[in-house]
C-alpha cells in the first residue's frame, strides 16, 4: 500500500513537472514572438513612413517636370511666334 502510494505520488509529481516544463517554453516561445512582432511592427512602420516620402518626392519631381515642360513649351511657343 506505502509503494503504491510513493509511485502514484512521484507519478503526479512527474506530470506536473513536465506539465510546468512545457507551459515555461510555451510561454518563453509567446514572449519570443511578441519580441518579434513589436521588431516587424517597428520595421513597418519605419518602410511605411520612408514610403509616403518617397511619394512625397516623386510628386514633388513630377510637379517640378511639368513646370520645366510648360517652359519649354513657351520657348517653342516664342521661337515659332518670331
């Protein structure tokens, strides 16, 4: 009866070890992820913002074309006028 109970004893304290081994890396391997997703997070939020300058930048080169464009299309306006 004493053995019976020291083996179911050690049984339960076995299975709550592992029990607590698994929740440990489990929840080292949640902390991980987070860790990561707050790095991506920081990574998109940076690219995003270097996106919309770059857009910014294109526009402003677009608008700038344009305005040289209608200066060269006043020059040949001019040529053609003499």
């Amino acid at each position: 009866m004493k053995m019976k109970l020291i083996c179911t004893s050690f049984g339960i304290a076995v299975i709550l070890v592992g029990w607590g081994m698994t929740w440990a890396n489990q929840n080292a391997k949640i902390n991980a992820n987070r860790d990561n997703i707050q790095m991506l997070s920081a990574t998109v939020k940076n690219v995003s913002s270097q996106a919309t300058e770059a857009d910014k930048a294109i526009v402003r080169m677009e608008t700038k074309i344009e305005f040289i464009l209608q200066g060269i299309d006043e020059i040949k306006a001019e040529i053609k006028a003499r």
